[in-house]
C-alpha cells in the first residue's frame, strides 16, 4: 500500500484519502488534549514546530486505513474548518507540495468513517515508519483530561461562572490559600518574566473587549477573562476546578499574560 497522496473526498485510490476532518496546529491553536504547548505537541507527532504551524487532515485511504496528513498550507486548513462550522461543503484538497508528511494512524479519536470503504483501522507498519498515531488516554483523570475539562470549561465560560459568586476571593480572611493554586499563579507570573514555550498562553476573542486565556503548565491548566475570574484545574486533585478571584493580583497577571500569549491569526 502508497501513502496517501493528495487528500480527495472522492477518490477511492488507495494512494489517496477520504477527507473526515481537518483540524489547526499552531501556536495559538491545537488540540489542547495533545500537550500543554506547540512543541509538545510537535514533538508528540514527529513534526518541527515552525511558528507558521500546520493543518492536520484526518482520512482514510481506499483500504480503510487510518492516516494524517500534514500540510503547511494552514490558511487553506483554516478556510476549509470554517466552511464547515457553517455547514457548507467544502473540497479540503492541499496541493502536493505543501504536504509535510503522512504519518499513519489519527492522533484524535473519530466517532465517523468513510463510505464505501473498509472500517477504519491502522495501516500494516512498515519497516522505518514510526508507529501509528493513537488518541491519548482521556478514561481517566490526568494532563489529557485535565486539558479538555479546562477546553469545557472555556467552552461554557457563563455555565461554569454562574455557579461562582461574584465576590469569590483567592483566599477567604484568616486562611492560607490553596498550595497547589499558588503554585500555579507563581508558575504563571513566571511566564511574564521568561516566557514559556509557544501555546503555552493562548488569548482568543471573548465577549465585549474581554480575551479568553487558557495558560497551561506541568500538572496545571487555567482558564481566565481577562475582566472576570480564572478556573485552575490540577493533576493532583482529580475533577476538582478551583476559581480564583480577581483579589489585587489577578487582574495584572492576566494583562500580563495576554500580551505575550499567542493569538489566532
């Protein structure tokens, strides 16, 4: 069997791929499941982290197998996943030549398949190939879970500040504040004073003039408005979600962190 070729929705070649999905890799944007910044996750798929990023398309070939393609040809990437957030069809076909790679398997779990082809499963290994891609392990608590509890949370920001009340404080008077929240606003002053690998802060659009910034960390996600709160979740504490207040702190770390953290384009 070939490896895929130039990605095609119709085609049935086995040197060619049934387009499923499509999703960004850059700085300011990848599958937080994957790592807790652009390198990591770079690293984790076996491909440089050139700050221009990449698109990762998901398929299959005419054999049924899995494959992802990468392709530096981002902006189409970009056109194509807003195409279908609005439901138009849209024909994800990157040229040849911006392919980067083809690496078997899919790093992201596909509840779809392709029609008319053989269910989805990994190519036969080649000698010299890496192993195929495979979803990290979300079943139970750790930094794969942790990450999409802290996407959840950014996701339904007004369902999960709801249930916070508005005066909540980093530390009610006469107690000592959480040791492992600290640690995670220490880490994350430390950002501003040595900025940390790309995609470790990320800042997108919010309500009003407000940015969203999601800021991971080893064992540490935070979700924040950069005029309301932040959630910390902690690989320690399983399911837990700590808010922290605004308090004296807060609102300057936040400004701070999005003006080094990286933006969509």
């Amino acid at each position: 069997m070939g490896r895929p070729r130039v990605p095609t929705t119709e085609s049935a070649d086995n040197d060619q791929l049934f387009v499923l999905t499509a999703v960004l890799l850059t700085p300011a944007q990848f599958p937080s499941v994957l790592g807790d910044d652009y390198p990591e996750v770079c690293a984790g798929l076996g491909l440089e982290p050139y700050a221009e990023g990449y698109g990762l398309v998901l398929g299959q070939d005419g054999d049924g197998a899995r494959w992802t393609v990468a392709t530096e040809d981002v902006s189409l990437v970009a056109c194509a996943i807003a195409a279908w957030d609005c439901g138009m069809e849209y024909d994800l076909s990157p040229g040849e030549h911006s392919i980067v790679a083809a690496l078997p398997g899919w790093p992201l779990a596909l509840a779809v398949s392709a029609p008319g082809v053989p269910q989805p499963h990994d190519p036969e290994p080649r000698d010299g190939e890496p192993a195929p891609l495979a979803p990290p392990d979300a079943s139970e608590w750790g930094p794969a879970q942790r990450r999409l509890g802290a996407d959840e949370i950014a996701l339904q920001w007004a369902a999960w500040r709801e249930q916070v009340d508005d005066d909540v404080t980093f530390v009610d008077p006469g107690e000592q504040p959480h040791k492992g929240v600290r640690r995670v606003l220490d880490e994350a002053r430390g950002y501003v004073a040595e900025p940390p690998p790309p995609g470790r802060v990320r800042s997108s659009f919010a309500a009003g003039d407000a940015r969203t910034l999601r800021v991971d960390g080893p064992g540490w996600s935070m979700v924040a408005r950069t005029d309301d709160i932040a959630f910390v979740l902690l690989d320690e504490e399983p399911g837990e979600v700590h808010p922290v207040g605004r308090g004296p702190e807060l609102p300057g770390l936040l400004s701070s962190l999005d003006e080094l953290a990286a933006r969509p384009v």
